[in-house]
C-alpha cells in the first residue's frame, strides 16, 4: 500500500461520561444582601497591617459568618441553592439536613491570588461574589489528570523535562477549566473539586471580595441504615480528654 492508498479516518463519535456539576445561580436580592454585607465585614475579617485592603481565608480565624444573624436572609438563599442543585443531582435531600458548617470571606487584589486547594472534609462547598471589579479574578477548577490521558505526562503542559502531546486544549484533554464569575453570582460545586483564582486583568485599587463556604450533609432519620455518610452530631460521644 501506497502513501496515496493510505485507508480514510474513519468518522468518530464520543460519548463524554461522568461529568462534574458546578452550579450557577443569579441572585435577584443581590444589592440588600451586599448592603447588610459591607456593613457587617469588619466583624468578619482583619485588616491588613498596611491598612490597605483585607486579610482573609480560612486560616484567618473567622470562619463562622453564617452565624451573624444580620445576614440570616442571605444563608437561607445559599440553602435553598445547595437543594436546588442537589435536585439536579436526583439526590434525596429529605433524609438529610443542609448544614452550612464553615463561611469565611475570601479577598484578593492585584498582588494575590487563592491558590488551588479543595476541601475535602466537606461535602459540598459553595462561593458567593459580593464584590466583583470590572476586570476581576475567575476561578479555576482542577483535576489531577484528564481521564482520557493514555499515560502519565502526555497532556500535561510542556517542561524542560516532559513534552506535552496535547495540539490544542478541549475538553477531553483538558484538567482544567476556568469560569468566568460577575458579582452577585453563586456557584455550588464539589468540596473535594480542587480549584483557586487566575488573573483575568487589572483591579486597580479594589478587591475581589467573595464569601466562601462548606456544607456537611447529614441524616436527619433517627435510625440511619447507612454505612457511610455523616450522622446525627447529637449521638456523638467524647470519652474523657485523651
């Protein structure tokens, strides 16, 4: 057989399996829940020691927003998102409660960025933008390796060490991808999704200010026949100070 002779590609068809949900909702109370907002982040959050700007984060210490009362009506709408998104799952939310079990206030300016990280200790997580500059921060989403990845290195980006055979990103031998956010825009996703923030442009000034947190799913039944998942923290029981 001949270079000429060489046999067509025969037509492909791909059926892409398993896909991850990441939910997004536009939230209409968005201007009253950014007021009562501003008004409470000093409680929630510490300065810098420049005075300029925020620090804030997980490891901040503050890490119990959703029990400010004065934002009451704003978890309520976070709540009534995780179910909705559940929904889309087909997942039986009536055996469990919604417990949102950690908040924390995430800013980033011009010099900073949320580093990938994931939460794995929660069920779900979510992250509502209360203040959105004009060329802000999107959040990126990351897997470890694309499924589709034939072996170790193969998609991943070029190095001094390792050439990527990837010609151009798509969804099959991506592992990663970026979303663009805008303000009063709440995304629910995974918590053991691993993501962080990407520069998009400049802030100038400002902040990108987003409040982040993580729900625990947990039976509300009072005998639970399950093998796995989280039970009732009230037949919890701590023997002694070990």
């Amino acid at each position: 057989m001949t270079q000429d002779d060489q046999l067509p590609i025969p037509k492909c068809s791909v059926a892409l399996l398993f896909p991850t949900a990441v939910a997004s909702f536009q939230c209409d109370q968005h201007k009253a829940f950014k007021a009562t907002f501003m008004e409470r982040l000093p409680a929630h959050c510490i300065s810098h020691e420049s005075g300029q700007g925020l620090i804030s984060g997980e490891s901040s210490g503050k890490v119990y927003v959703h029990t400010d009362a004065a934002m009451e009506a704003f978890f309520r709408f976070v709540s009534q998102c995780i179910a909705a998104y559940l929904d889309q799952l087909s997942y039986d939310r009536s055996r469990v409660a919604i417990n949102i079990v950690k908040t924390w206030i995430s800013a980033t300016n011009n010099d900073t960025v949320t580093p990938v990280h994931a939460h794995a200790t929660s069920h779900l997580s979510f992250v509502y933008y209360m203040n959105m500059p004009k060329e802000t921060d999107a959040i990126a989403f990351q897997i470890q390796a694309s499924p589709n990845e034939p072996y170790y290195g193969a998609f991943s980006e070029s190095t001094n060490r390792q050439r990527s055979m990837v010609r151009e990103r798509n969804v099959l031998n991506a592992n990663q991808s970026i979303m663009l956010v805008e303000e009063g825009q709440l995304l629910v996703f995974p918590s053991h999704l691993h993501h962080g923030t990407v520069k998009m442009g400049d802030m100038g000034n400002e902040q990108r200010i987003a409040l982040s947190g993580d729900v625990l799913l947990v039976f509300n039944e009072e005998e639970p026949n399950y093998a796995t998942g989280v039970f009732d923290p009230r037949t919890w029981r701590s023997f002694g100070n070990l």
